[in-house]
C-alpha cells in the first residue's frame, strides 16, 4: 500500500472512530461490558470474513510476530478500559485532551525506538494539534469542575497504551491486515474481561433493544472494517505521521456531537477543530 492510501485507510478509520460517541450515549451498559463485547464482535466479524472469502489464516506470520500482536493487542483493550474509566472521573473534554498526549509521546520516543529521523515540522505540527484539543476541551474558558487527579491519571495512563499500540505494531513483520486486526483485537478484548468481572460480577445487565442494535454496529463497523483499516494504513505511514494524523478523530468526534448530539461548541472550539484538521493535513504534505 502506498502512503497516499495508507493515510487514507488510516484517516477512514479515525473518522469511524470519531462517531462512537454518538453510539455509546444511547447504550444502557457499563463502558467495561461495552468494550468487551465491541473486541469480541470485532474479532468474530474479521473471522467470518476470512471464512466467506476462503482465505486461509496466515498462521507462520502469526506465530513469528505474537509477541509484538500480543503487546499491541492488550494495549488497545487497556486504551479502551482507561479511556473510559478517565471520562467517568473526570469530564469527557479532559479525559479526551489527555488521551491525545499519545501522538507527543510518539513524536518524542519514535525516534530512539524505531530510529526513524526526527521531524522538526512534523513535532511543531504536533502542538499545533496539542494547541487546537486544548482549545475544543474548554478549558481556555477557565471551567475546572468535574477535574479530578484521577481522572486526569487514567487519561495519560490512556495516552501511554494508545502510543504504546502504535510503537507495537512498528515493530511487527509482514503480516497480513485480517490477521493483524483480529489477533490484537482477540488480545484486547481478553484484556478487558478482568475489568468487566471485578467490576460487574453478581450483577444483572439489562440492555434494551436499541443497546444491543448498537453494540453490534461498533463492533462491526468502528471495530471489525473500522480496524483493518487502521492496521492496514498503519504499516504504512511513519510513526510520527501516524501520531499527528492521530488528532483527527477528535476533531470528528467533537464535531459529531455538536451536530448530531446538539452538545455546544464555542468559537474558540470549532477554531480548535480546524487547527487540528489542519495540523493533521499539513503534516501528511510536509516532508
């Protein structure tokens, strides 16, 4: 896959991901059960394909990459788990900022892990996009309620997982985008059964029809098409094109739940929007 279609394949699936808020304000279960049951669609979904189209399973490639599937696969389900466990201590624009620290700490570790050369251009394109989430968050408005430490802990603890996802699959061999995608997303969703037993064990969960008609959507759609894409346009792209073009989902994601949730957005917050949109194309042009 060339680099204008990896970054397309991987700004697809940003922008898939950027409408699960919509999703997950009308699912009546704990975000826990929601993201095991999204890994586990996900996963069952890329399986049925490779079964209709008769591909077999590339297992050599497996078996000679596990460790670093392993690593990027439990780092996803603990983005997810953290990620949500950040928007319920916290407020969602704060855990959302946080969260997206990832494409910093890619920028500033990508060269001393995967000794790719360090880009000037496309770290001042990183604030730029730091700059722009700050902006979309409120907090230039000076509103702090709902801020907690332990909030803000999980969201970087989120952060760390998101980048660490990115550093593993770096680092991984020739294997094959189906494989890739339903290894790791197998891997994250058994590293979110522990969170939904401690959490939910001895507990009844009632969801309604409009929960579960929605749970299949984001595990088919923003888990199953929306992660191989992902995966796909990764292989592809730099790990520092990867952290900026990274912002656009929430820029998406904001701008979803202004227009379709007719949650607001400041001036200030749509000035941020495009400034991240922005950075994300810029750097993608840039060299």
């Amino acid at each position: 896959m060339g680099r204008g279609k990896a970054a397309a394949s991987f700004s697809s699936a940003l922008c898939i991901y950027g409408t699960i808020g919509w999703a997950l304000a009308y699912i009546n279960l704990p975000s826990e059960v929601v993201v095991l049951f999204r890994g586990f669609i996900g996963t069952a979904f890329i399986l049925a394909v490779l079964l209709v189209v008769k591909r077999h399973v590339n297992w050599a490639s497996v078996r000679e990459n596990l460790p670093w599937l392993a690593a990027g696969g439990v780092s996803l389900g603990l983005n997810w788990v953290l990620l949500f466990a950040s928007m319920r201590a916290t407020t969602v624009a704060v855990a959302t900022l946080c969260n997206y620290m990832a494409p910093v700490i890619l920028i500033l570790v990508a060269p001393l892990i995967l000794h790719e050369k360090r880009s000037l251009k496309k770290a001042a394109c990183a604030l730029v996009a730091v700059v722009g989430m700050v902006m979309i968050s409120g907090l230039l408005g000076g509103g702090t309620q709902g801020v907690t430490a332990r909030g803000i802990a999980l969201g970087l603890g989120a952060a760390v997982f998101a980048a660490t996802l990115i550093l593993s699959n770096k680092k991984l061999g020739d294997v094959p985008v189906f494989e890739r995608s339903a290894v790791q997303l197998a891997f994250a969703t058994l590293a979110a059964l522990p969170f939904v037993i401690a959490n939910n064990f001895g507990q009844t969960l009632a969801p309604d029809a409009l929960s579960i008609g929605l749970i299949a959507l984001l595990g088919i759609v923003h888990t199953g098409v929306a992660y191989c894409l992902y995966f796909g346009g990764l292989a592809g792209l730099s790990a520092q094109t990867a952290a900026v073009l990274g912002y656009i989902e929430p820029a998406v994601s904001v701008l979803v739940s202004t227009l379709i949730l007719q949650e607001p957005l400041s001036t200030v917050g749509w000035m941020g929007a495009f400034l991240i949109l922005g950075a994300a194309i810029l750097s993608e042009i840039i060299e």
